[in-house]
C-alpha cells in the first residue's frame, strides 16, 4: 500500500496514536515510527480527573487518553511516500504531511478541554496548509469528560485512516484553507473548564437519574390520506401516543402493510433486562392499536426492526450490534415468526437502512469503527441481490459528523422526484433530533448526500426530541423521549 512515517511525541505518547499505528499496519501499509520531542504532556488534573470518572462509571481498562510509557520507534522498509503528524509541529519535509487538528489546536489536549467545557470539538486532517477531511465527532455520554473525549479520540483514528486511504487512492481533495493555528491548551484551560463546567454537569446529572430514566422513549402514530412529514418537512397535528406499561418503553417504529391490515414493529425495551426485544402491535379496522405481543427475541439487544416485502417474502432486517453482526430474518409465518435468513455485513453496525437504486441494493448504516459513538460514522454497503453477497463502499466511511451520519427511518420520497434519508442529528446529544437528507449521488465511486433539513417539531406530538420516521400506506410513526420518573423503591 503506502511507506507512511508517523511521528509521536517522545515522551507520554496517547492510547490512541498506538491504535492509529496498529490500525494502518492492519491496512497493509508499511508504518515506520518516528519521534517528535517537545510535545507538552497532560498536565496531572486532566489525569486525575480521568482516572475519577472512570472509576465512577466503572470502565476499565485503558483509554484512548491514556499517557503510555513509549511507542518505539522504528524504521520501515521503504522511502516514505507519506507522513502522518500525530504530535503536532513536526518540522518541515519534502515529503506529503497529514496533521491532526483539534478545534484548531496541534495538541489533543484541546480535545479534552473542549469536552470538559461543554463544547463539541471539530477534528481537521490538514495537509499543505489545506483541510482534506473533517470530522465532527458524538459524544454520547455528555456528562463525562472523560468518557466524551475517548469518543473524539476515537473518530480521530478515524480520520487519520479515511484520509490515508483517500491519498492512497489519488482521491483526497481540499475542501478548504486551514484556519489559523490556535495555541495549545494548557493545566489552567482545561482545570477552568472542568472544575466550572464539567464537574457541575456531572452532579446534575447523577440528581436527574436518581429521580428519572435514563431514557425512556413514547411512540406517535396517526393515519393520514394527504403529504406526510418527509414531504412537509414539519410533524404537524393529528398523533396519538401509543401507550406503554412504564415498566419498558416502545421506540424505532416500523410500518408495514399486510393484506389491508396495518401493522407496527418496535423496539421493546424493559428497563429491568436493559435488552430489548422486538414486539409487533396490529392495529384494527378503526385504526385502533391492539395489545403488543414480542414476536424476535436473541441473546442480544435488538432494535429498529425494518420490515418490508421482497421476492416473494416478507423480512426484517433490525439492529443487532451488540452481536457484532447484521443479521437478515425471513417471515416463516407473518407476522408472529420470524427466522434468521443470513448475516449480511460483520462488525457494529447500527441502524442499516435499504434502498434499491439503479439496479442495485443499499445498505446506509453507521459503524462504531472499534470505539467511540455509534452515531457518527457514515458507512455503505451494496449488493446485486439481498443475501449478498455485501460489499463496502470505496470510500467508506462516507462521512463523520453526529448531525447526519445514524439513519433515522427507511428512505422516503417526497413526491417531488427526491429521495430522501431521514437521519439523527445527535448535536443535543442521542435522540436530540431528526432531519431529512436528499440523496444527491449514489454508485459505486461516490456517494453524496445533501445537509440535513431539521424537521419542525411544530404541532401537537408532545415530545419533539424525536430520532425515527417511517410510514407506509396511511400508517405514520415517529417516536420522541420523554421524562419519566422512576416508581418508588424500583429501578
């Protein structure tokens, strides 16, 4: 592949330019290491106030963040074609030079303080002075600072990968000039931040779990002959919540018409297994929703159960990446029994949403890439029929950025010739909201998406944080978190 040299600080290099490294290696490149001194260490409070949260939320193990006595250096077999600057500041060359920016910063510390003051850091691959990609990483847990940088971290390997694999394959391109440098964070910046800001949102949030859910999701339905929301881009009037027992909660809603019935396929949650299976809920001739009845159960969480017909069969093709697998079930006798069909794609794979376009099948789908999020990472997949065999898009991943990258719901069409993807906007954290991307291009070279269009959350649904659409025929569903306190005595 490539003779790349990466240059790491000499002294407390981080976790995660040893994953950079190993990662590119597993790519086939051929990696030498090379030292950079001066790189400033964390300073002792950032260290100190990871090690407490991390014992707070029990993770164990080592982080991203985490300082390492060394990474050895090392030479490689061939004259360097590439270097990848993972400490920042690394002198001048002849040879291409891809640095890592943290909201404008060389030094990764940046990322940290950035957390820790509340703020959503932008990763920058920059290379002659030019930005040649971005990445706009989610943080999932926002009231750990800890646990929120290993989330940017993680999307930095990201990055540094995608980019490589771009100049490998003569397609990296500048999208812009990098902005000014700004200077290194420093003991002081992120100790404000995380004595003012991070440690107060911390405490707020243990008083609202003490009292609430942690998440506890409500599904909207409402049957409806004119334009719905992925064409009006608005959720309107007209919803019904379907109700739940309080004990587990009902999200991801699918619709799915059968022989002039109207069903509905969810994710069912009980708060005293944290595993969710998928219920199916009929509705009757006077649209009324009758009583759940789990129809998949697996060893593994499941979740967002999309259901359609083709060749002939009826399929579900739900979430399971807790399984390290995406899975394909048939209907052996719709809409109660279903049987596993064949495993698609390997890896995380959260929330694979099909398109035929062109005489081909797509698979659109984020992958957590190892660590991280689950919600920022843009993968595609296709396929000449829907066994496979699946294969991963060129220029995977497609995209990073919380805003647009985790499908929300099966694509619509709007009536007007456009396709359409609702997808999450994790900018308010999971489930924060959702928007409508138009598929601009689409084969097996490039794969272009429009920016998302927030849906208005005008109307009567009374919960606007909403993370799913669907419809099918009449039948439309949507689904919004809700504040629900815990029962007395129970968890």
């Amino acid at each position: 592949m490539l003779a790349i040299e990466v240059i790491v600080p000499q002294s407390a290099p981080r976790y995660w330019q040893k994953v950079a490294i190993e990662r590119l290696q597993a790519e086939g490149h051929d990696v030498a290491v090379r030292h950079q001194s001066g790189a400033a260490p964390w300073p002792p409070a950032t260290t100190a106030a990871f090690a407490f949260e991390q014992r707070l939320f029990r993770r164990h193990g080592p982080r991203l963040s985490t300082a390492l006595p060394e990474i050895p250096a090392r030479p490689g077999g061939q004259p360097v074609a590439l270097r990848v600057d993972l400490a920042g500041g690394a002198g001048a060359s002849d040879v291409p030079t891809i640095g890592v920016l943290f909201d404008g910063s060389a030094s990764d510390l940046a990322a940290a303080t950035a957390v820790a003051a509340g703020r959503l850091p932008r990763i920058e691959a920059i290379l002659g002075g030019e930005t040649v990609g971005s990445a706009q990483p989610m943080v999932d847990k926002r009231e750990s600072a800890a646990l929120g940088t290993e989330d940017v971290l993680a999307r930095a390997v990201t990055l540094v990968l995608s980019v490589v694999q771009a100049f490998a394959q003569g397609r990296l391109a500048a999208t812009k000039h990098a902005a000014e440098l700004t200077g290194r964070a420093g003991t002081l910046q992120f100790a404000s931040a995380y004595l003012g800001r991070a440690l107060p949102r911390l405490g707020r949030e243990a008083m609202r779990r003490a009292r609430f859910r942690h998440a506890h999701w409500r599904v909207g339905y409402r049957f409806i002959d004119a334009a719905g929301v992925a064409a009006t881009g608005a959720l309107g009037n007209g919803w019904s919540v379907l109700p739940d027992p309080g004990d587990h909660f009902y999200a991801d809603p699918f619709a799915f018409q059968w022989r002039d019935r109207s069903f509905l396929f969810v994710e069912d949650y009980p708060h005293a297994t944290g595993k969710a299976v998928i219920s199916l809920i009929p509705f009757d001739a006077e649209g009324n929703p009758e009583e759940p009845r789990v129809v998949l159960e697996e060893p593994h969480h499941l979740s967002y159960p999309q259901v359609f017909e083709r060749d002939g069969a009826i399929w579900m093709l739900p979430e399971a990446s807790a399984s390290g697998r995406l899975t394909l079930y048939r209907a052996t006798a719709f809409p109660d029994r279903w049987s596993a069909e064949a495993v698609l794609i390997e890896g995380e794979i959260s929330d694979a949403t099909l398109l035929e376009h062109d005489g081909m099948l797509w698979l659109f789908a984020t992958d957590r890439d190892g660590h991280g999020s689950t919600s920022d990472t843009l993968v595609v997949f296709h396929a000449p029929e829907l066994t496979g065999p699946w294969r991963a898009h060129r220029m995977n991943p497609i995209l990073i950025d919380r805003r647009m990258a985790r499908p929300g719901g099966a694509f619509a069409y709007d009536g007007k010739g456009r396709v359409l993807l609702p997808v999450q906007d994790g900018t308010l954290g999971y489930g924060g909201g959702l928007g409508l991307s138009e598929l601009l291009e689409l084969n097996q070279n490039i794969v272009r998406i429009s920016e998302p269009r927030p849906i208005a959350t005008d109307g009567d649904w009374p919960y606007p944080q909403i993370h799913t659409l669907n419809r099918s025929g009449r039948l439309e569903v949507i689904d919004g978190i809700a504040a629900v306190r815990k029962r007395s005595g129970r968890q």
